[in-house]
C-alpha cells in the first residue's frame, strides 16, 4: 500500500465516485432530452475511465504481502493503464461524432434554405 494519511482512500474514492455519478447523470440527461446518439461515445468513455480509475485506486490501496506487491502494483496500473488510453479513444469519438454531426446538421439546414424550405 502507497504510504499515506488514513482518510486519504476515502476521500479519494467518494470524491471520484460523487464526481462520476455527476458527469454520467448528466450525460445520461442529455442522451434522453436530445436524442442525440453521439452522447452514447461519451457514456462509454465516463464508464471505462471509471474502470480506470477504480484499477488505478486499487493499486495505490491494495495490501498484498512485500514480496509480490510490486507484480500485483504493476499488473493494476497496467490495466488502469489501458483502459485509460481506451476511455480516450471513446472521448475522442464522441467530440468527432458531436462536431461531424454539427457540421452535417448545419449543411442540410443551408441546402433547405437554398431549395426555399422551411426550418
């Protein structure tokens, strides 16, 4: 276990949980106000960096005998590890779906003025 104060796992568990609850009800809110299925990419990025950060927090926490503590350390943050790059590449296409989708919304509002359709 990484040397620290008693209270420190607690509060760095809730703290990051409170958070996570915040950001998915919020996402989960505007997935279900917008119907925007974009919003799906950035779900799976807040659960697989949950995944992370639970990995990472077990590592930095966890009490294993001295002698495979370094192993069991290692194995833990190298999952947290991936799984971290992971939830970047879900975050990373969703701000690629949200912006194309923009993008794509905005050209067929342009092509319905020029034909002389209504909004």
């Amino acid at each position: 276990m990484l040397p620290m104060e008693a209270e420190t796992m607690g509060m760095l568990t809730i703290g990051f949980w409170t958070m996570m609850f915040a950001m998915f009800t919020v996402v989960f809110i505007m997935l279900l106000r917008d119907r925007r299925l974009e919003m799906i990419w950035i779900l799976a990025h807040l659960i697989v960096f949950a995944m992370a950060v639970r990995s990472c927090l077990h590592a930095i926490g966890n009490r294993v005998h001295p002698i495979m503590a370094s192993e069991n350390n290692s194995w833990w943050l190298g999952i947290g590890g991936v799984l971290w790059a992971i939830s970047m590449f879900l975050l990373l296409g969703g701000i690629v779906s949200l912006a194309t989708g923009k993008i794509h919304a905005e050209l067929a509002l342009e092509a319905n003025e020029k034909e002389g359709r209504p909004r």
